[in-house]
C-alpha cells in the first residue's frame, strides 16, 4: 500500500492523507475509528456501488448510517439529493462531530462533500473513491457541489476531505465504457505534467485495461502526485489549476452538446485532441504530437471526432458562455510539449482567435 500527503499550504487545516492500495476497504472503518475517535461516522454511496459489494465489503459488521443515492448517476446530482441527504442526518440526530464517508464515483463525492460543506455550517468528510474519475481526479482538490436545472456544479463548496482511501481493487467492478472513458483524465494528467508518466500509461495500457491492481496503484499514485501539486500551488483556481482544465473547453462543449449521451471522458479526449489541433495551429506542436497522443487515446477507445449530429453553431455558443470565458469568450490552455503547459506572461490560458476555434471544430467532424 502507497501512501500519499497532500498539504494544501494555503489553508492550515486543509492536510491530508491519500492512502492507496487493493483491497484496504475492509480496513477503513478501524482506521477511521483510530484517526476519528469522536466523531460520528454516516456513509453517503449509490445504489450500484451497493450492488457491487463495496458497502458491504467497507463496513463488514460495522453499524454505520448510510444514505443511498437512488437512481445513481449525474441526474441525482441535484440539490434535492443534498436536502435528503441533511435531513436523514439530522433524523439520526447527528451533529457538528459528524464525519460523512463519501463512498462511491464522482457524483457521490461531489454530492457528499457538498452537504458536508452545508450541514451545520461544515462537517468533516472522507473520500473512498470507485471510479477512474474519481480515483484520478474528483476525490483530491476539495471543489464539490451539485448541478441545478441550468447549468453543471451550480451549487458548491470548496471542501477538502479529511483523508481519501483508495482501493484500485473496487475498479473492478465498474462498467468497461466508464472504466475506460475515466482513464483519459489520467493520460490528461500526464499531458500537463510528466511526460514519463505518458511513455508509461502507453506501455501499461494493456495491463490497465487488465485492472491489474499493481499497475492502477502506480497510476493512482502518480495521478494524485499531480493533481495534489497543482491543486496545493492554487487550492482555489486564480491561475495554475487552471491547468486541469485542459482539454475541456471544447470537452464541455462537446459533452453538453451532445446531451450527455458522450461521457465526460469521451468529450475530453475530443476536446484534447482539438486543443493540439490548435497548439499546432499556433506554430508550437512539433509534427509528431498530435499523432503520439491520439495513439495513446485510441487504446482507449474512446471516440476522437466530434459525433456529426452535433451542430457547430451549438458548441460555439456553449463555448461562448464557458464558465471561465471574458467577454464571452474562454481562453485555452494549450501545451508546448508533452508533460508540460505553455506558460506566457504569467499566464497558464491563453487567448486563442475565434476563427482558428472555428477551423478546429471543421477538423474535428467525422
Ligand atoms: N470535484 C471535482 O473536482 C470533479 C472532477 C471531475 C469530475 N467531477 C464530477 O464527477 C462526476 C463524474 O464522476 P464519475 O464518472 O465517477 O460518475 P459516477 O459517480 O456517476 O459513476 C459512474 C457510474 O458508475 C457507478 N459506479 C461507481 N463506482 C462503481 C463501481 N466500483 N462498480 C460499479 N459501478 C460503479 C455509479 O453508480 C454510476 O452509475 C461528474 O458529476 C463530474 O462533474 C468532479
Ligand atoms: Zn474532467
């Protein structure tokens, strides 16, 4: 078993451990009763993680309240889901010395660390991750929230979790599209920052498509290496976090555009693959990147091309109301090599012309 620290250098309080391994979920609750002794213990989860064993697998004889989210997914992503969350915590009569178990993907520890945040004014929450979203990215960095019937993450709260188990072993029962579709977030990573860790992904692909748990522990370990750096130099995104956004401006576009029949991973690759079409454009991806790095997405089967039903008109609007544009329009964040983001004036985003977007999305149809 690895074990990782993350500090989160602004916020004094906000250090904690990422323990990783296979097979450690039995042995969290002795661990949390040592390391939490006052608290209250309530697990969050989904309905399929319960189906898969994991709940059952965490809390073995333990006597634990459990809230179960039911249907699972992002349509329970909403604030009702938090409303019954607080409240069934506040029928079992619990208090500000609660600790909240996220169990689960991305949308449960979003949803759990968001009523953490609320309830009573905050509580503390640990993360237990199942997905190769979450085990990469959602269960470090604190942001957490829910969507509301406009718009994606609405609602929310920065909270770092008090300390986050992994345990690559849970993997193995997840959906191969999701397996998949989560793991570009880890050649993501790589991108923006270890270019060893790419010529690795590449060469370990087919065991981590195996869910060989030795190979998922390395690359749970150094996704969390990456991510708690950027994360601990700008805990709440002004400018170097800015950096995991990589991908996702067109990725997002992608994704809503689609209506979320892509998965969110699906859309990002595409939206990768636009963002060195641009790269390229703007004269700094020396000629073989572009082809590296659909080599290494194609292991993943996930699709590279924007589906043609979608409208181009469409995704340049989205574009255009991005979360982190001005004056309607998002800068992108592009690299100068593999492992690296280019950086210019201060500056990890940068403008990119409307026109050269426009002639990447033509370049990005089937
Ligand atoms: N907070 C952040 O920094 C951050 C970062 C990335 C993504 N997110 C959010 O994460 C969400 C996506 O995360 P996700 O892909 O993990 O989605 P998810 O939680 O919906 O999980 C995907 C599906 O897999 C099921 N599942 C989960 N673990 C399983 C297991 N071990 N075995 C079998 N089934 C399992 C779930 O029930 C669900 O149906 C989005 O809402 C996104 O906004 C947040
Ligand atoms: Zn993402």
């Amino acid at each position: 078993m690895s074990q990782l620290n993350v500090n989160i250098p602004s916020a004094g309080a906000d250090r904690y451990t990422i323990h990783i391994g296979s097979g450690l979920l039995g042995s969290v609750p002795a661990q949390l009763e040592k390391d939490f002794s006052g608290l209250s213990k309530f697990v969050v989860t989904d309905s399929n993680v319960v189906a898969a064993g994991h709940l059952a697998r965490l809390l073995g004889k333990a006597q634990v309240g459990t809230y179960i989210i039911d249907p699972p997914g992002e349509g329970s992503k909403h604030i009702d889901t938090v409303v019954s969350i607080i409240e069934a915590m506040e029928k079992a009569s619990l208090g500000r010395d609660t600790l909240i178990i996220a169990l689960g993907g991305g949308t449960v520890g979003d949803i759990a660390g968001f009523a953490a945040a609320i309830f009573k004014r905050g509580v503390k929450v640990a993360q237990i991750p199942t997905t190769t979203v979450s085990q990469a990215d959602s269960s470090v960095g604190g942001k957490t929230g829910v969507d509301s019937t406009i718009s994606k993450n609405a609602y929310g709260a920065f909270r770092q979790p008090q300390v986050v188990y992994i345990d690559v072993e849970t993997l193995k029962t997840l959906d191969d599209r999701q397996y998949r579709s989560g793991l570009v977030e880890s050649v993501k990573h790589a991108l923006i920052a270890d270019d060893e860790y790419f010529d690795y992904l590449k060469k370990n692909m087919p065991a981590i498509l195996d869910r060989d748990c030795d190979v998922l522990e390395q690359v749970a370990y150094t996704n969390c290496r990456i991510k708690a750096a950027v994360v601990a130099a700008d805990p709440t995104e002004q400018n170097k976090r800015r950096i995991l956004n990589f991908g996702h401006t067109i990725g997002h576009a992608v994704e809503s555009a689609s209506k979320f029949s892509l998965l969110h991973g699906e859309a990002v690759a595409i939206g990768i693959i636009g963002a060195e079409l641009i790269a390229q454009k703007m004269g700094f991806a020396a000629p073989d990147r572009l082809k590296r790095i659909q080599e290494a997405l194609s292991m993943l089967s996930v699709p590279l091309k924007i589906p043609k039903g979608l409208q181009k008109e469409d995704l340049f609007d989205i574009i255009k109301r991005d979360k982190k544009a001005v004056n309607q329009w998002p800068k992108f964040v592009l690299l100068d090599k593999i492992g690296h983001v280019y950086f210019k004036d201060g500056q990890w985003a940068h403008d990119v012309g409307q026109q050269i977007v426009d002639e990447t999305l033509d370049r990005l149809y089937l």
